[in-house]
C-alpha cells in the first residue's frame, strides 16, 4: 500500500448519490426487518436481540398530553399544537424529559425550535444515555440557539460529581436562532456517535461511556423549546458503514506518512493533530516475541540498522534511529511497540486500524490480542490483514475485535467469504475496487464496510466517495480532512 500520486482538487460539488444511497440502505434495512412506517404516539420497549431497522420510538405528539413512558423529570413539559415544550428558566437548570429503553446502537432524530432564549449560548439536546430518572452520569449531544459559535454543537457529560465533561465541539453552517425548525440527528454505536445538523454530519465522538442501562432523553436549558418527529431507530451494529450526510472516513496511512517517518508517534501525533479518524500501522514481533510497529520484514529501509525484524531482538530494536532517513530532524526518533503506540492513542485519542504484517502463528496473535487488551483499547482497535490464517486466529482469540481482510485483487465472492471470516470491512486497493464497484453496494446489504488503500489523489477520492465506499488509507490525511470539508 504505497501509492503516491498527488494532484489538484476538483471544483465540482459533491454529489448526492451517498445521499440516496444511504436512504435506499435504511430503507432496505427496515424492510428487511418487517417494520414499515410507524404511527405517532409509539413508543416500545428494547427488544432482547439486535433489531436493525426498527423504530423503538415515533412520536408526532398528536395525542394531546404527554406519551405514555415519557417522564418529565425537572422543568415544565406540555404538549400544545402537536408539538413537545419543554421550558428552562435559568442557565444553571438543565430541564428533562426520558422516555425509551437502552440500545447500544440507534439513530435519534427530531425537529428542534428555540421558541424563545434568554441567550444565544442556552441550549437544546438529544439525551444520548440518560437514565429514567435523570441521574447522572448522562450524556448529551447539544446544541445552542447560536449554533455558528465554535461550540455551536457539543458532545458533553454529566458527571457524577455534577460536573461538566465537554469532549469535542464544533460549529455549524447556520444559526438556529429562534422561531426556526432544525432537523438534527445522532447515530450512536457504543462508544461511538456522530452529530448531524440539517443532515449533514458536523462532528463526532469516541467517548461516549455507556451505561447498559439507561434511555433516551429531551433537554433544555434557559430556553423555551418545542419539539416535533422524534423518532429512535435501532441500527446494525456496524459503526463503520457511513451514514447518509457524512464524510469519508480518513485513514492515515502509517500516521502522516507524507510529511513524517512512517508507523512513528510523530506520525501519528500528526495525522491525529490534521484530523484523521484511525491511524493505520503495521505490526510484527521481535526474536522475543514484542510487537513492533514496522511495514517491511527489514529495518533497512526505514532505520539505521540492518536485518530481518523476526531475527533482532526487542533490545536491539528500541536502540534503531527510525527518523533520520525521512530528514535531520527527526533523528533519534524510534520505532514504538505495539504497546507504546496503544498507550499513546489511549491517553491523547484515537483509534487504531492495527494491521498484522504477514503470516502469524496462533501464539504471535494470542500475544499482539494480549497487548490490545492490556491498554485497554479493544473499543478502539480493527485488526486488518491479508493474512485469513490471521483473521481466523483473531477471531477465536478476540471475538470482540472486529476484523478487516485486505485485498490486492478481489476475490471472486467478496460478501461471501466476509461472512465467512466475520467482517466488519472488506478493505480492496482502489484498483481493484475501481473495476467492480458494485460490490461497494453488496457489501453494504451485508453489512460490511468498505475502506480502499492506499489514495492520496483527490480525483480518486472523488470517485470513491460517489461510489459510496466508507473509508480511505491516504498518506495525506490533512489533505483528505480539507477534501472532505470542502465538499460540504
């Protein structure tokens, strides 16, 4: 996975096939699982097992008082014309009304209006984890009357300490203000959720500390706001697959590959500072049996030793300069273990497409599944390989890790053996793909995600993001970030 073609952006705009794409995949998916539109005034309670497609809330508020298993917990709360108010009278009262079950993997829609505020910096959210009786800890995705601050939209907790956790902010395109209808949405898988404003994805979390217990929720803050179309739609339990309104997923190859020395921490300190979603790595053992975090089978390329990585010893390996090769002032950069990498992501962000360099022996894969778990980041690592050896010893190993089969040429039944490895992604080059794209498609009716290596060309990453696909391996990730950004 080494291309390197950079070339200038385009100035078309973005389509709007992933648009209708996404819509004909929900769609499928609710047929799939029997369920049509539901009618107002629904609200039913978890099912036991996973139920892609249904909606376990749909509520129009037609029905003229509040809608059995709502609980208003603080402020007031009324019906009135068929719409939800819920008013807060003071900036330190954060008002709420649970209702739902627990799911672990859901899409939260509803149209928002700021009836009136007493500032643009109060408030309204969608209670992402909330328990029915309003005690905290609960999460929340926010947003303000003056949504185009720079904290506009937040993911944020409540602690038990009653204190507030804000983990990312962002700002969006357009003023809410008062008097105006907003259709806002969060999909949540696990940890895991991704804020939409007027269909269009503006920021994302990895934070979210889940409950296994806890509902849904209505907030406001020092705000009159009425509410409208709340809908709670479970979803299948794959987070990779992209959302209608959202952007590629940017996958930094070997970290900022393109301005840094490969599979290094200034690598990825990079690509995480330019915005990446996973940095993507390379792993193989030392004489000893330390995952290092390295491409080649050599250290001759990359470092200023020589020698097959399987042959030196973990010693040896921490003493190599693996930056002056890349420029001078790198020098005395190393090569980090698999666990220094892991410790990184975990303590400054991120999450790892952690890929196993060739063929592993069951026991070298027991000892990189022991490491992931030792960090504690099983939450926040895919394993990918062109190993199916592998994938298959992962799979017994680790069951809760998800897996991705790279690909150099696709094989003649791409959704069939995903099924047979457990797949979460089918992870082709952009060749390959580009010459039977429709597998994009069938791999989604399966539910299978599809991240293309490696294109660093933004003529590429336009054809893959009409095409549907829902992650690119680029040496440029900033670049993408921007590409991304850019096409609205």
């Amino acid at each position: 996975m080494t291309s390197f073609n950079p070339r200038s952006y385009p100035d078309r705009p973005a389509s709007s096939a992933r648009r209708h794409r996404g819509a004909a995949f929900l769609s499928a998916l609710l047929l799939a699982a029997g369920v049509g539109a539901a009618s107002g005034g629904t609200v039913e309670p978890a099912a036991a097992a996973a139920e892609p497609g249904r909606v376990h809330v749909s509520e129009s508020f037609d029905g003229g008082g509040l809608p059995a298993g709502w609980r208003a917990v603080d402020g007031t709360w009324r019906v009135q014309n068929g719409r939800l108010h819920g008013t807060s009278t003071g900036s330190s009262q954060n008002n709420k009304i649970t209702f739902g079950a627990y799911l672990e993997h859901f899409r939260f829609e509803a149209t928002v209006r700021f009836e009136s505020v007493t500032a643009s910096t109060r408030w309204a959210a969608l209670g992402l984890d909330v328990p029915a009786t309003g005690a905290t800890p609960w999460w929340i995705a926010t947003m303000r009357s003056g949504t185009t601050a720079s904290n506009g939209l937040e993911f944020a907790e409540r602690t038990t300490g009653n204190a507030w956790n804000v983990t990312e902010t962002a700002a969006a395109p357009s003023a809410a203000g008062t008097g105006r209808d907003v259709r806002v949405a969060v999909e949540v898988h696990g940890g895991q959720a991704r804020w939409f404003f007027e269909g269009r994805e503006l920021l994302r979390t990895g934070s979210l500390r889940r409950s296994g217990t806890a509902g849904q929720a209505l907030f406001v803050n020092g705000a009159t706001v009425s509410f409208d179309d709340v809908r709670i739609t479970e979803l299948a339990p794959n987070a990779l697959i992209r959302p209608p309104g959202s952007p590629l997923t940017v996958i930094a190859h070997r970290g900022a590959s393109a301005v840094a020395p490969e599979n290094t921490l200034v690598a990825q300190e990079i690509a995480r500072r330019g915005g990446a979603d996973w940095i993507e790595n390379d792993v193989q053992p030392s004489s000893d049996g330390v995952p290092f975090v390295l491409h080649d089978s050599t250290v001759d390329r990359t470092t200023d030793g020589t020698g097959a990585i399987r042959s030196l010893t973990s010693a040896r390996l921490r003493t190599l300069d693996a930056g002056s090769w890349f420029a001078p002032h790198y020098a005395g950069i190393r090569m980090p273990t698999l666990a220094e990498q892991l410790a990184d992501l975990r303590t400054r962000g991120g999450r790892l497409l952690l890929e196993i360099k060739g063929a592993h022996s069951r026991s070298e894969v027991a000892r990189i599944v022991s490491v992931v778990r030792e960090q504690q980041m099983t939450d926040r690592v895919l394993v990918q390989s062109f190993e199916v050896d592998v994938l298959r010893h992962t799979r017994d190993l680790a069951p809760e890790l998800p897996l991705g089969l790279l690909r150099s040429t696709l094989d003649a039944d791409p959704v069939g053996i995903s099924a047979e490895l457990g797949l979460a992604t089918y992870n082709p080059s952009s060749a390959a793909l580009l010459g039977r794209p429709a597998i994009v498609g069938d791999l989604h009716r399966a539910g299978v995600a599809t991240m293309v290596w490696t294109v660093d060309s933004p003529a590429t990453w336009r054809q893959l993001d009409d095409l549907g696909v829902d992650g690119i391996i680029t040496n440029r990730p900033a670049e993408l970030v921007g590409w991304n950004a850019a096409q609205g």
